[in-house]
C-alpha cells in the first residue's frame, strides 16, 4: 500500500558547510497521498524545528510564530510550503529536527557544519 492516506515532509537544506555569521536556510514541503497516490499540499497545525548547536545550546523556529522573544519565525510561503532561516554563531556541527504537531506528525532530522573560514 506504500504511501496512501499517509503525510510527508521533506526539508530541504541550502548548503552543508557554512562560515559563521551566515544563516542556514530551510525549506520544509508537506505532503499528503491519497487513495489514489496522488500527493497535494497539507498544512500542519504546528510545526517545531529544533537547532542543536556544537556547544549544546539550542535554536527553536516554530509556525505559528507568537512573537515569542526567544523563537524564530516559519513564514508559510503557500499552501504546505514553509521557509525559516537560523543564524549561525558557532563553529562545529549543527544538528536540526522537524517536529510537527507536537510529534503526532512527519518529522525528519539533519545536520550542517560552520567552519572558520581563517
């Protein structure tokens, strides 16, 4: 049966090595499959993303943004389609998990590296 009444996210990353200062651009796509197989765009009820920086301090980005001081934005661009960008600060490896709907949704996990560029 595969992919039918299921939901997908893809999150797709713009560069793997980065020099601090910069900022790691994200894109996440929702996806719904139907019983015919055909996917369409979805629209989750919340969305987390979890940076993990090489020191261990963490980064949140959510959807819907509150203006919590201490969250980065999810801009929704259109229907499933959702874009965030993190300031990189740290040298190291960085890691980032996608949570949707409080873990009751798709999620996915990565990770980028910030190297000096002296």
């Amino acid at each position: 049966m595969g992919l039918r009444n299921s939901t997908s996210v893809n999150a797709l990353t713009f560069g793997v090595r980065l020099a601090p200062g910069g900022s790691f651009a994200m894109v996440l796509d929702y996806r719904t499959y139907g019983p015919d197989g055909r996917p369409r765009a979805v629209d989750p009820t919340l969305i987390e993303v979890v940076f993990t920086k090489p020191s261990g301090g963490q980064i949140i980005a959510i959807y819907p943004y509150n203006g919590e001081a201490d969250r980065l934005e999810i801009v929704k661009a259109w229907d499933g389609h959702y874009t965030l960008a993190v300031p990189v600060d740290e040298v190291g490896r960085w890691k980032w998990s996608v949570i949707t709907n409080a873990g009751g949704g798709p999620g996915e996990d990565g990770e980028f590296e910030v190297v000096s560029v002296s």
